[in-house]
C-alpha cells in the first residue's frame, strides 16, 4: 500500500518539506499531499511593505508545486483526530477527511490579538494581504490630514513597521509604543544605529509602561498614560493556532508543539511539527524563535528525517543556529545585528542600503528551497514489503 504523508502549511516550512521529502522517496510507494488554506505565497516579512503600497511578489503555490508528485489541497484545517489518523479540511465549503500514515504539521503562528482587551476590535494586525491592503488605505487618507499612528511591540515587527510607515507617509505622527526598549537585545552599536535613524525619520518612541487596553481612539498604558491614536497597528507579538493542543499533541503553555531532537511528536509517534508551531530547543538552551528564518531550517530537516525512517535508515538530530538579525528600517535604513554561537549580539554589524540588500538577500534565498528544496537525487532510497528495510534503486524517469 502506499504510505501516505500530509503535510499541513505551505510557509517557509510546509512548502519545503513537501517538495523536499518527495524528490527522495518513490511516488509510487509514498505520497505527498500538501493542504494550505492560501492558494497563493505572500512573504509575511514583507507584509508591511505592502500595508504602505509597495508591490510584494504573490505566487501560486500551485506554480511551486510544478514537476513534483506532491498533491495540493486548498482549504483550511479544522480538525485533527490523531486515533483515527484522520484530517478534516474545508475546501470549497465542504468538509473532508484524509487519512494519513505520516503527519507533517507546519500551521504556523499569527501575531496575538487576544492577549490584551480591545486589540481585535480597535487595532489592526498584519494577517494576510487583505488585511495590509486596508491598512495602506487607512494610511493614506490619514496622511492627508496629518493623523496619529500607535505602533504596539518592540520587536522586530514593530520596529520595521513604525519605521516603514513613517518613511512612507512623513506627515504621520508615528509613536512606537513598548514596555521595553525597542532592540534592546542588540547591541550597542546597533541599538545606537537603530535610535538614530528613528529620529531622523520622526518616530517617537514611547517606553517604560506595557498597553493595558485599546480604546476606540487611544491607548490605555499600566502606568495610568494614555496614547491618543488615529489609527493603531498592533505587533505585539505571534501566537500559534490552539488547534495542536486540542488534538491533543504534547504543547508548551504557549501551545508549541513538543518534539525531540529529530523534530517528532514527543506524545504521538509519526506526527512531525515544524516551524513556529514548534517548540524546537537550540543548541543554547531556549526555543528556537519564531519566523521564517527557523521554518526554512526545521522544514527540510523534517524531510530528510522522514524519507530515513521510510526507508530503513537512522536520521540525524536537528542542529541549527542563529547567526543574523535582519531588521528593515524602510527602504534607504537597514541593520544587520550578527550573532554569537549562544545567541548574544556580536559587535559586528553592518547598517545602511548595504543591510536592506543583505536581507533582501536572505529572503530571497530563503524562496529559493522552494524552487530547489534539495540535491536531485540520482538513486532514491525505497520500502521493502513489510519490514521497512531499505534498498537502493534506480530512481524513474
């Protein structure tokens, strides 16, 4: 019978795991079948160029998926029953159930609209394209009366949003809003860097006191202040879908999945998660963050890990580490923070038109996977009957 395999997202981590696990495992043994509720790839890190008018590529998933075996199913997952090894998706308005041998889970995270009161109904988050769109639109017709945007979190969505808003619509007065300060966790150099170029694109910076409400027109901060606002876009960190733990897999107290060192379910066997709904420990002792830069890591991993446990073969643990910030500070201001083994800033960084090249250089490559997500393979490993051993043979034309 043929093994089958779904996997769940097509972000950076799904989409490669899928193209990657079937370039190394016989099509007529294993199938690969991808579900996404997006039929088109938009660059999250991006989306904030696109909330300010910039065009952003869009492509099909369907165009990456070209000259592969792997199916595609577009629809959302709504449920997972880990008994049956059973996936309910509604594509189109009507439920389906798939079964599968081998579950690749990679749904991702959404930034956190629930944390704090008044966010989902007063502020706007960057979940999708549609969203961005609105968002440029409000942008506009406030630039034209000279109106006020509260920009809430000082990480790197935050910070690249305030920044990209600001230099795209200078008549705004933008206010960054973070209980800490913004790149704190940089270094000296870079925080400098990071602190000069707000100034010089009018960002006021506005820490010390975390949002305890949004209002209608202004923001409640837990030092009694408020933050008067006309347009509030919310960054206050990412949250992964509820939907692991309801199924129940093994999860941190944030919901990321447990898994171990070859990115497996600790709880169910056969079950592989991947991307931010991981929580995947470095090699210096926390969870590796979330972002595109860690499902494009754990994503072919989970590939190669898989078609060795197909085939016979004993897998490696996932080994990764972080070497760069990349942080765009719209499109004439970039900073590159460069890394330590333990995840502390190097004094190395490099800023400028030279930063904004750097990542887009890294993006890109990371897009790259998609259209070539391994070595071909001249020889792919296949099943025995029955006793998972594996031999070598000739891969089919």
């Amino acid at each position: 019978m043929t093994h089958k395999v779904l996997v769940l997202g097509a972000g950076y981590a799904g989409l490669v795991a899928a193209k990657r696990l079937a370039r190394q495992v016989r099509g007529d043994e294993v199938s690969v079948t991808l579900v996404t509720a997006f039929p088109d790839f938009v660059e999250r890190p991006r989306l904030h160029q696109l909330a300010t008018g910039q065009a952003i590529e869009r492509v099909p998933v369907a165009r990456y998926l070209r000259q592969t075996s792997v199916g595609l199913v577009v629809g959302s997952v709504v449920g997972i029953d880990l008994g049956k090894r059973t996936v309910t998706t509604v594509p189109d308005g009507e439920s389906r159930v798939m079964p599968y041998d081998t579950l690749v889970y990679a749904l991702g995270s959404n930034i956190d609209v629930a944390g704090v009161p008044g966010v989902a109904t007063h502020a706007w988050s960057l979940v999708g394209t549609d969203v961005a769109a609105q968002v440029c639109a409000r942008l506009r017709v406030l630039a034209r009366r000279k109106g006020r945007v509260a920009v809430c979190g000082g990480g790197l969505t935050g910070i690249e949003f305030a920044a990209e808003v600001a230099e795209c619509f200078p008549a705004l007065q933008v206010t960054l809003v973070s209980g800490a300060r913004p790149g704190a966790w940089l270094s000296p150099k870079a925080q400098a860097y990071l602190t000069r170029t707000f100034g010089a694109l009018g960002v006021r910076v506005r820490t010390g006191a975390r949002v305890q409400e949004v209002h209608a027109d202004e923001l409640a901060l837990d030092d009694g202040d408020r933050v008067p606002f006309d347009l509030c876009l919310w960054a206050g960190g990412f949250r992964v879908p509820a939907l692991a733990r309801v199924s129940g897999l093994a999860v941190t107290s944030q919901d990321r999945a447990r898994v171990d060192g070859t990115l497996e379910s600790v709880s169910h066997p056969g079950v592989y998660v991947i991307g931010d709904a991981a929580a995947v420990t470095g090699a210096w002792g926390s969870e590796l963050a979330m972002g595109c830069r860690s499902g494009g890591f754990t994503g072919p991993k989970a590939a190669d890990v898989i078609a060795a446990r197909l085939t016979g073969r004993e897998p490696r643990r996932f080994r990764y580490r972080y070497v760069h910030e990349c942080i765009s500070l719209g499109r004439r201001h970039g900073l590159i923070q460069f890394l330590n083994a333990d995840q502390s800033p190097k004094p190395v960084v490099l800023t400028g038109r030279k930063a904004i090249a750097y990542k887009n250089a890294t993006l890109n490559g990371a897009k790259t996977l998609f259209r070539h997500p391994g070595p071909a393979l001249m020889r792919r490993r296949h099943l025995t009957s029955e006793t998972g051993m594996a031999h070598t043979g000739r891969a089919q034309a």
